[in-house]
C-alpha cells in the first residue's frame, strides 16, 4: 500500500475577512519563500476557516 500523505496545518484564518485581503494566500507564498514549497490554501467548510496546510508523505 502507498504512503499516505500527511497534512500538517501551519496556520488558520477566518473566512469572513475584509474584501480585497488574502491574508491566508499571503501567509501561504511566505512560507513557500521560507523553504516549504508545498504551502498552500485549502478552505475547511465545517469551520469556515481558510488553512494554510503543507503535505508530506509519512514514512
């Protein structure tokens, strides 16, 4: 069976923010220009939040 990926969640941020304000996408490219390429924005509809996630694949 294939490694699963594992999710690591970096940060969060409420999705009801001010309008023209991405401080999750944000968050996300400096932490790719911080070394994880991977950082990216996924959107958690149960709590309405925008999580910046890397994923990794455990052993």
């Amino acid at each position: 069976m294939p490694d699963q990926p594992q999710r690591t969640v970096l940060e969060r941020f409420p999705a009801g923010g001010p309008r023209s304000s991405w401080p999750a996408d944000e968050y996300a490219a400096n932490q790719r220009t911080q070394g994880r390429p991977d950082a990216r924005v996924v959107m958690d509809l149960h709590s309405d939040q925008f999580l910046v996630i890397t994923e990794t694949t455990a052993p």
